[in-house]
C-alpha cells in the first residue's frame, strides 16, 4: 500500500466519503487507486467510474477555446461582439451597490481573453447572493454559478447570453478576476465559432484527439454513475441533472469524467500540447496574467496561486483546477506529473476540504 493510498483510505474509512477514485501519473509509471463505494450499502467503486468533475470543465473548455485561436477562428485580443454580439457595448455600474441604472460607458470591449482570464467584469457574485442589486438581478436571472452545478435550471444558450447582456457588467474589462461565468460565456463563444453544439466542439477539439470517451454533458452509461452527496444526503441521484440532456452545456462546470480521461487531458499539456494545441498556446494558457493586486482579492479561491488562460498557476508551476462537487486535477510540468483525484461529496468552500489538501501533500 502506497503512502497515497493510507492517506486517501483515512477519509474513506473516517465517512468524510464514500469512495473516490485517485491516480498520479509520474512519466510512464502510474499508481492509480480504487477505494470504497458510492454511497452506503451502494456499490463498489470502479476505475471507469464516472464522476462530475464541475469545474475541472474550465481548462477543458479553455484548451478548446485556444486549439480555435490557433486555427484562426478568432484571436485573444479580438472583441467578444462578433459572436457574442449580446456583450457588445457594455456599461458597467458606478459602484458595486448602485442600482441597475446607475452605470457608466465601458472603457473598452470585452475580449476574448478576458473571459479566459476571468476579467470580462461580470462573474457569479462575489458576495452572499441577494446582498446587492447585482447580486440579486444575477441570481434572478438564472445564470449558474451561484449554487453547485445542477442546482437549478439554466436557460439554454440564446437565452443564457440574452439575460447576461442585459446587465451591467460589475467592473470595467480587464479591471477585476470574478469567478466562473467568464467560462460559461467561453463556451458559449466556442460552440458559436463551431457552429455546433458545444458537446460537438469539445469532441472535437479535445476528446477525440485524446482518447477521452467518457467526458460529457450527459453520462451515457448510468451503472458506473453514482449519486452526489451533501451533509450526508444526496444531493442529485444517478437518474438526476447528468441523466438527460443539459439545456444549457456548462463549460465551466457541467462535465462528467473519469480518471483515465482526466490522466489523458494532463499528458497533452506534458507533450506540450500535441495533439491539441501548440507549446505555445500551453504556455501562453499557463502564464499567470493577474497583477498582484487582483491576486490578493482573488485569494478566497485561488490561494497563493495565479491564474492563466482557464486554469490556475502556482508559484511551484504547477497548473490546474479543481471542481467543487468533489475533484482535484493538476499538472507538474518540471515533473512530469499528472495528479487525479475524483470523489463524489460537495466541498464546503471554495478552497476545499482536508482530503484535497491532504492529497496534494501526498503527491508530494
């Protein structure tokens, strides 16, 4: 037994999960381990078992996203308004309390960069929902983000982007990080330069030229499914939210995978790329583009790290995110190092709980 697997039993055998799925891949060797079930009294667990990764979709959708500036579809510095024309000349709100109407003229377009960088001046509120004018029109307006992912009903594409251009943006573009819908309106951008569904975008772009068959909006094969837990109860069942077509195709949080695929997406950035992206659009993707400044008001979730292109970037170069309804996925490039951690219990903040922390240690 690994030390990683004494580690990772702990928790298994504590309760604080049911089961989970974990792997490390160091170059060619790789230890991948299988413990408990998915839920009391439930099945084992298996390798191919499917997990929601939430939002370990945004580098995912992110990797897409740059494999179609490389094809010249559109370009980092080039204005959202051609295919998301719903975000085309935004105001933005004189202070974060003012009221819906108290606005000023934006200082520039929103770029396709920054919903990468998470700067587009819009994201789910940053403070307890229904706090602020914003915050309520945000929540209101069913826009995602501001509860888990399958929390509740997202409207499907058109009129997702319809409900968001109708508020001001909360800061100027480029001006603050705000978490998660900067991915969402990503996708959204994706599937438009497409000219397909975003599914159909990220199987092609990704998935099929990374073996990555089981990541989807929808799980195709319910016996290796299980049920998400909260506090002890289940929170969406395996004939739940990931059962049935989404409406709306979240690419900052709607994917469900396995660790295998998740091993895969993590030896494409170890490859430098091949056979998705260039070296150099992964390193543009994981150069920290924050200005110390927003990396100090941005620390609730991203610690001492930065954050790139869809993904964050530690002060070690290490590069990845994790997914709040239980996921942990990173790269170590100087090592050449994958780490997978997939488990199916919610976490309780935005930094995670001590099985994530207790795994990254483990890593080493």
């Amino acid at each position: 037994m690994s030390d990683i697997d004494k580690v990772l039993r702990s928790f298994v055998d504590d309760g604080s999960v049911p089961g989970l799925v974990y792997a490390v891949e160091r170059g060619e060797r790789s230890e991948v381990g299988v413990l408990g079930g998915t839920g009391p009294g439930g099945p084992a667990l298996r390798r191919d078992s499917l997990f929601r990764i939430a939002s370990t979709s945004k580098p995912i959708t992110a990797a897409a996203a740059l494999a179609q500036v490389e094809a010249g579809l559109y370009a980092l510095d080039e204005p959202v308004d051609r295919l998301l024309p719903e975000l085309a000349n935004p105001r933005v709100l004189r202070r974060e309390d003012s009221e819906l109407d108290d606005t000023v003229p934006a200082r520039r377009p929103i770029t396709v960069e920054d919903l990468l960088t998470f700067r587009p001046g819009f994201g789910a509120p940053p403070l307890a929902p229904g706090t602020l004018p914003w915050q309520r029109a945000w929540s209101a307006a069913r826009l995602g983000g501001d509860g888990p992912p399958g929390s509740h009903p997202v409207p499907e594409p058109a009129e997702w982007m319809r409900r968001l251009g109708e508020l001001p943006l909360l800061a100027q573009p480029g001006e603050r990080w705000l978490y998660h819908a900067g991915a969402d309106a990503l996708g959204v951008l994706v599937a438009r330069a497409a000219g397909a569904s975003l599914s159909a975008a990220l199987e092609a772009l990704v998935f099929d030229p990374l073996a990555m068959r089981d990541t989807a909006f929808q799980v195709r094969d319910l016996d290796r499914f299980q049920p998400q837990w909260r506090d002890g109860e289940v929170f969406d069942p395996v004939d739940g939210a990931w059962s049935r077509p989404q409406a709306f195709e979240s690419g900052g949080g709607g994917l469900v995978s396995t660790v295998d695929d998740l091993l895969a997406f993590g030896r494409m950035f170890r490859r430098g790329g091949s056979p998705v992206l260039s070296a150099g659009s992964v390193a543009a993707m994981c150069r920290d583009r924050l200005t110390p400044d927003q990396r100090t008001a941005s620390a609730l979730f991203l610690g001492d790290r930065g954050w790139g292109l869809g993904t964050s970037v530690g002060p070690d170069g290490r590069h990845g995110w994790d997914g709040g309804l239980g996921t942990v996925w990173f790269v170590d490039p100087a090592r050449d190092l994958t780490a997978v951690l997939l488990t199916q219990v919610l976490w309780p903040g935005p930094w995670g709980p001590p099985i994530a922390h207790a795994f990254r240690t483990a890593v080493g």
